[in-house]
C-alpha cells in the first residue's frame, strides 16, 4: 500500500459519522422520542375512554340521574334542524339521560328546519320529560318549536310569542318558455299569499293544540303575533312560570323521578333495567334526582357542520350542548 492510499484511509476513519443506516439499532434519541410519543398517544387514548365511559353510564338504574341541556341559539336555519335531531335522536337511545331542558334563545327563523326541531321535540317528550328554559328570546319558531315542552320557563325580561308567520310580499314573475303546463307560465300572487296564509293558520292551530288549555287568549288575540315580555307571559299563558335555568333543571328531574314511580314495569321481566325505574327512597329528602356530570365527548363533534360549533360546558349540575347558526333572514 502507497503512502499515498495509507493516508487517504487514514483521512476517512477519522471523518464525521455517517447516517444510521436503515436496520441499524436507534440511536439513544431516537427511543426517547419513540418513548415520548407512545406515552402521548396512549395518554390521549386514555382521556378518550374515560370520558366515553362517563358518557354511557351516567345516570342508569341507579337513584342518580342526568338532564341533558341542550341550547338553541341564534336565527333557525339548516343544519341547524338536522342536528337537533341527531343530537336528541342520541339522547333518546342513551339509557342514563332521564330529562331534557331546552335553554332557548333564538328569534326564529325557516319553517321547514322548525318543523323538523318540532317533531323531534315533540317524540322526544313522549319518552322523557322535557322542558323549556327561555334566555333572552324565543319567538316566532323558536317559539313554535318549544311548544311541546311539558313546562316553559322564563325570566322576568324574557320576551316569548310572535305567534305567525312574516315574509316578502309574492311578486308576479314572467312565464317561462314553452310551459307543458298551465302552473308552469309563471307564480300566481294569489296562490302564493294562500300559501303563505296555511302555513301561518297550521303555526297558530299547533300552538291552540299544544296550549290551547293554558293559553287565556283567543285565536283572534294570538294571530295577532303580539311578543310578550315573561311577567305577562306567564299571566296570559304563553308560559307557566318564572325562574332561571337551574329552576328548570331541577323541575325536570324531579319528573323524571315522578315518572319512575308512576311506570315501574314499563319493562318486561328479564329486560335490562329501565332508566325511569331508579330505586328511590321514601324519603322525600333523598328521593330528589341528583343530577350527575354528563361529558360529551369531543368524538361526537365530527357530526356537525364546519359552519357550526359544539360547545361542552362543564357544571356541577349539567351537560351543556350549544348549537348556534348562522344569521340569517327568519320567516
């Protein structure tokens, strides 16, 4: 070997390390990341299974149970409608929620997402009690799809009613090319302004049906659209009593409990335990519904729109879900 080659070999043994090659055994940091990073999954892994138990045994036979809230804000418009109803289509199949409070505070809005929050309202009360806790605003659909709640709450400077339907004028628009019907040449204003006129006819018939008992006003006085302020609401009907959402809450689960004494066998014999049939002291002291902490879980979220967003709000005594909307014109 040449001086010339020693020297060269000499040169390369004394150079900078090269890179780990691929099947080589990791280097000291590259475990310690490999540690760090199982630890953070498995961390995350953990706080996801926990907070999925909590959310399916809350309440459950036992004498605890839970009221889920749930808040409608803002101008009613879709997705809002269909989010309710997936959001109340889980309350209903989840067996540890025993009532629901609806915190109210929207102006209104379209009658077709309404209609829909209506009805899901509506089936939600035939399985457990639900009730209505107005904030600052619950008006003309907000109104309309609240009606079904058992009891509607409200504060002294709530404003509820506005019991009709307002939209634009119908203009007449030019008939269109080569129409293969007569209904196709172009809008008829009287037709419009008698469809306009059924569907505010069909929002004052619901309200006569839901609360025509209560409601000390005739169908004249209601179609009149008047807002009134809670004071009045609760002396004219329009709702039943004074009080915040705590009142609300308390008032549902204490019937949650009323309706597990009233159906104790709504469950035929070898069936799961009903949630409505919790072991209840005869002490009036005990029996009282302690509400327990549902946590939604941050799993549920992909379900609603990227245009909103699902707020969970921690307390002692509920479960918070916030659906709000977009503003938009209200019908």
């Amino acid at each position: 070997m040449s001086s010339r080659d020693a020297a060269e070999e000499e040169d390369t043994s004394e150079g900078p390390p090269s890179e780990t090659e691929p099947g080589s055994p990791p280097t000291e940091s590259s475990q310690l990341f490999g540690v760090v990073l199982v630890a953070a999954v498995a961390a995350i892994l953990a706080g996801m299974v926990v907070l999925t138990l909590a959310f399916g045994v809350a309440g459950g036979s036992s004498a605890d149970g839970t009221v889920a809230v749930v808040s409608i804000e803002g101008p009613i418009a879709e997705p809002i409608g269909e989010n309710l109803e997936s959001e109340l289509r889980d309350i209903r199949t989840n067996e540890s929620i025993d009532a629901v409070v609806l915190k109210m505070n929207t102006p209104g809005g379209a009658p077709e997402p309404t209609e829909r929050m209506y009805m899901s309202i509506q089936r939600t009360s035939q399985e457990m009690p639900v009730l209505a806790s107005v904030q600052g605003l619950s008006a003309s659909a907000g109104y309309y799809m609240m009606s079904p709640s058992e009891e509607i709450y409200v504060l002294p400077s709530s404003q509820v009613g506005s019991v009709g339907l307002a939209a634009g004028a119908p203009r007449p628009q030019p008939p269109v090319r080569g129409p293969s019907g007569p209904d196709k040449r172009g809008s008829n204003v009287i037709q419009s302004w008698a469809q306009l006129e059924t569907l505010g006819n069909i929002f004052i018939e619901t309200i006569m049906e839901q609360r025509g008992d209560r409601i000390e006003l005739s169908r004249e006085e209601i179609s009149t659209a008047k807002v009134f302020l809670g004071v009045n609401s609760v002396e004219n009907g329009y709702a039943d009593q004074l009080g915040s959402l705590d009142d609300a809450i308390d008032d549902a689960a204490e019937r949650a409990d009323q309706r597990s004494i009233e159906s104790p066998s709504e469950r035929s014999v070898g069936s799961p335990p009903s949630r409505f049939s919790p072991k209840l002291s005869t002490d009036s002291s005990q029996s009282t519904t302690r509400i327990r902490l549902l946590r939604m879980c941050d799993q549920l979220a992909p379900r609603w729109s990227t245009n909103q967003q699902s707020h969970t709000s921690v307390s002692s005594k509920r479960s918070h879900r916030r659906i709000s909307t977009k503003s938009l014109p209200t019908l």
